[in-house]
C-alpha cells in the first residue's frame, strides 16, 4: 500500500516549506522539504501518514506553455519515485528550472532520488 500523497495549494504552506531552507538543487528540479511537526515522531514512518507535495514553476523557465509543460513533467517524476522512496510526514515543494524542459526523463527521475537522499527524506521500500 503506498502512502497518501496530498498536494500543497495555499500559499502560506508553500512559504512555511521555504522557510525552513532545506533544499536540494539538481540540473533538472530544485526540491525544498520541511518535516511537518505534528508527524516528526516515529509515527512519520508509517503509511497512513500524508505526504504533501507543492509544484511551482517561475517566468524564468518560459511562458505559461513551459510551465504548465514544466509542471506536468515534475508531477510525472513524483507519481513514479515519491510513493516508494519518500518518507511520510514530510511536505515537498517542487520547482521547475530551465533544465526541467529539456533534461530526459530518466535524468529527471534521478535527479528527484538524489534530491530526498540529499535531504535525508529517502527510504527503500
């Protein structure tokens, strides 16, 4: 059974991730995550607990084509590694970089696992 995935939508949730400044930057993704303090005892291991997932791209990765394109490619990446390799209770904010367009989808997919090993937020199932 893999874990509930929620998404993030308010802004406050996206600026309260950032805020913590934990952050993993790849060519393809940069991956900011923060342990969410109500799930930061050994609870957050367990699948019931929901893994909050936010997805933002800027003007900078191209018009509004790129980065709906950009997002869609980001929330592809996190529908095949977050609900096997991520641990529960934490929430992620995904954003999109010029490289997200054009990096392949493999490097994309690997770039996300070396993100969570980097934050610490990487189990084997």
């Amino acid at each position: 059974m893999s874990p509930v995935i929620e998404r993030l939508k308010r802004r406050s949730d996206f600026l309260r991730v950032a805020a913590v400044r934990c952050k993993s930057v790849t060519p393809g993704l940069i991956l900011q995550a923060m342990v969410r303090k109500g799930d930061s005892s050994g609870a957050s291991m367990e699948k019931n607990v929901p893994i909050r997932i936010g997805y933002t791209a800027s003007k900078r990765v191209g018009g509004a084509v790129e980065r709906n394109r950009a997002r869609r490619r980001l929330r592809a990446v996190v529908t095949k590694v977050i609900p096997d390799h991520a641990k529960p209770g934490y929430d992620f904010v995904l954003i999109a970089r010029k490289g997200t367009l054009t990096r392949p989808f493999p490097k994309l997919l690997d770039d996300l696992v070396t993100s969570l090993k980097r934050l610490e937020a990487y189990h084997t199932v």
